[in-house]
C-alpha cells in the first residue's frame, strides 16, 4: 500500500480518472454523429465506424501496455500514454476529412488503453484482498459517473460550439489528468519486482497468460457480460434519435440509467466484499443481470419504446455488471502475481475486442429496432453465462482457491 498520505488520498481519483478515458473517448462525442456525417458528407454509418478505428487499436495496443509496465514501471507508461492521448484528441479536433478523423480516432485508441488497463495493475499492485476489492469498488462508483456524464457534456457542446468542442473538451481532460498524474500517481511497481523486457522471455510470458483456461473464461466472462449493457452505449444514436424519438439533450435517459445501476452494484459489491465469496458474487450478478434481459424483451411484446420504461433494464444489467467487475478481475489478476500488469492488458484486450466487434457488426445488425436490440444483449447475458458455467467445470485443482 502507498505509505504517503497524499498518494492514499489521491490514488482513488487517478485511477478512477484514468479508467473514465475510455468512456469519456467513446461517449461524449455520440450525440455529435449527424453533424460530423453532415459536415464530412457522408452517412452516419460511416461515422459510427470511428467508435471501430478507436475500439480496435486501443485492444491491440493493450498487448504491450502492461508487458511494458511490467518491465518499466506503471508511472512512466501511463504518463507517456495520457500525454500522447491529449495530442491524439487534438487531431480529432483539427480534422479536416473523414479520413483524418479517423486516423486520429486510431492514434487516440493506440494510447488511451495504458491508463485503462494499468490502473487496475495499480490497484492490485498498491492492495490485497478485500482491500482491492472495496478500492475497486469505490473506483467504479466514480468511474460509472462518466458514461452518463459524457454524452450530456457532448449534447451541450455540440449545440453551443460544434462537434469539434467534443474533442477540445478530451484533450483538456487528457491534459489535467496528465498533471494530477505528474504531481500524485506513485510507483507501485517496484524495480525489485519487474521483468526483463526482452523478445524471447516476453512471447513466454504471453503464451502462458493468453493460453491458459481461465483466464480465457474469466476475461470472456467480464467481456460478454458488458457487452450486452455496451451494445445500447454504442447504438445511442439510433436508440436516442430513431427509437425514442429524442434529440441531442435527452441522451441522458439512457446513460443516466447506467449510471444508477452501476453506482448501485458497485456500492453492493463493497458491502459484499468479504461476506461473500467471488463465485457467489458472480452468481448473484448474472441472477440480476438476466431479470433486466428478461423484463426488456417481455416489455416490447406489449407495448412500444417509450420512456422511462424503455430504459428501466439499463439500470438492472448495469447493477448485475457492476456487482461482478471487482470479483472477476480480482480473479483474473490474481493467476498471474509476477505478471498483473500484462493480464490486465490481455483483460483489457479481449473485453476491447469484444466492444469492436459489437461496434462494428453488433450494433448496425441489433440497432434496426429497440426489439432486436433488447434480444441482441440477451444474447450477450447467456453467452457470458455459458463461459462462467465452463470456468465452474473445469477441475477443481484448476479453480481459484
């Protein structure tokens, strides 16, 4: 644990700061689709595929980021990624065509992944036990203001100044936290605990966490399971805009129904922290998660979208997602003691992959109607829950103690 009282105080907000760049990344700016598909003179499908440019190099670049940080240290990765974070989003800002936007959108998701990823490895890093647990509570509890946040700032930014405000605002988070991060983030990666950054040994460090079983089911569980909750933060637009019938200001219904749900599980799995075991947590997540994926599709075989009903499951899910987060990357970290920084970067990885996937083919094919949207992230809730039941099976010497 850091021994300095500033760096006790402040490591709860820097590492749930660091973990809101990708919500920040993906969500301010949404409200913004018609106006950047109208000035750049294309379709908003198009416009919808810079959430892919951003989602998928920001997962390949998770693949270094922590082997990176295992070897250097955390502080100096995630100083240099927030750093180069802020100049991406300023060539978003700068964009004069739809393809610099796009690689703009690329270059932000190449660095926005080494704060990401490495501050749950500095959680663990500075924590043990029901300790990380409860921090990393607390940190979703902050962490979940950003997606309901985000996509209100970039509404009202959008009407007063433009789309190009919504990149403007990025970097000027990029640069602040960049600061607090220079003044307060410790080291919590000592040099007597690091690995040798070299070809050989490192392709052995990834073949043993990328092959290994549960790792596999548990990254895949935490992965499908926000999946379905990422499928409507993703097709926002269409939901907002087509479905509901809405405008650029009451992106707030959907995301602010997230923000409860999530404050409320992550609140949950703090108290739950050491009362109850990670797999029973587990259990109790998807036993709530699947009574939203219940209760969404059963409402559209009765009655049409509309509000509040149409966005009452988002709060459910994000309960249920938010109560099993902690557990599960709890559990995955833990595998790999020697090498935390590189599995929560594979973590982040899959989960990232995952979230280009349903950006680039989930959302366009679920986000025709809010039925097959509802039936969409149903489908994402059992497939989580498939993976969880192969984590379970597999033999007991190989399970979590």
């Amino acid at each position: 644990m850091p021994t300095d009282i500033r760096h006790r105080r402040w490591l709860p907000l820097l590492v749930a700061g660091l973990a809101t760049i990708g919500p920040f990344t993906i969500d301010t700016y949404l409200p913004s689709f018609p106006a950047i598909a109208l000035e750049m003179g294309t379709t908003e499908v198009l416009v919808q595929q810079t959430l892919t440019a951003y989602l998928i190099p920001f997962a390949l670049m998770m693949l270094f980021h922590g082997a990176i940080s295992d070897a250097f240290g955390r502080r100096p990765v995630i100083l240099i990624g927030v750093g180069g974070f802020v100049i991406a989003s300023i060539g978003c800002a700068l964009a004069t065509s739809m393809t610099m936007l796009l690689v703009c959108r690329a270059m932000q998701g190449l660095v926005a992944g080494a704060g990401t990823s490495l501050s749950r490895a500095v959680v663990r890093d500075a924590y043990q036990g029901v300790e990380a647990q409860r921090l990393l509570s607390r940190v979703m509890l902050i962490f979940s203001i950003a997606p309901a946040i985000a996509p209100i700032i970039g509404g009202w930014l959008q009407t007063w100044f433009g789309w190009r405000a919504n990149f403007w605002f990025l970097a000027l988070f990029g640069a602040v936290l960049l600061v607090a991060c220079y003044r307060y983030l410790p080291e919590t990666h000592p040099a007597s605990a690091r690995q040798r950054f070299a070809p050989a040994p490192l392709l052995a460090a990834y073949r043993l966490v990328a092959l290994n079983p549960r790792f596999l089911l548990l990254a895949g569980v935490s992965s499908l399971g926000f999946a379905g909750f990422f499928l409507y933060v993703l097709s926002a637009p269409a939901f907002i805009y087509r479905h509901l019938g809405l405008t650029e200001h009451d992106f707030a219904w959907l995301f602010m129904a997230g923000v409860i749900g999530m404050m409320l599980g992550a609140y949950i799995s703090g108290r739950l922290a050491g009362r109850l075991s990670p797999n029973r947590t587990v259990w109790l997540s998807f036993a709530i998660m699947f009574a939203g994926a219940a209760y969404n599709n059963m409402f559209y075989i009765w009655f049409p979208p509309q509000l509040p009903w149409s966005v009452v499951h988002q709060v459910i899910v994000a309960t249920g997602m938010a109560i099993a987060m902690p557990s599960l990357t709890l559990m995955l970290l833990d595998l790999f003691p020697h090498n935390r920084g590189m599995a929560a970067s594979l973590q982040s990885c899959v989960q990232s992959m995952v979230a280009g996937f349903v950006a680039a083919i989930a959302s366009p094919l679920f986000s025709t109607s809010a039925e097959t949207m509802a039936f969409g992230a149903l489908l994402f809730a059992i497939a989580a829950q498939v993976l969880w039941l192969g984590y379970l099976v597999l033999p007991r010497a190989q399970l979590q103690s």
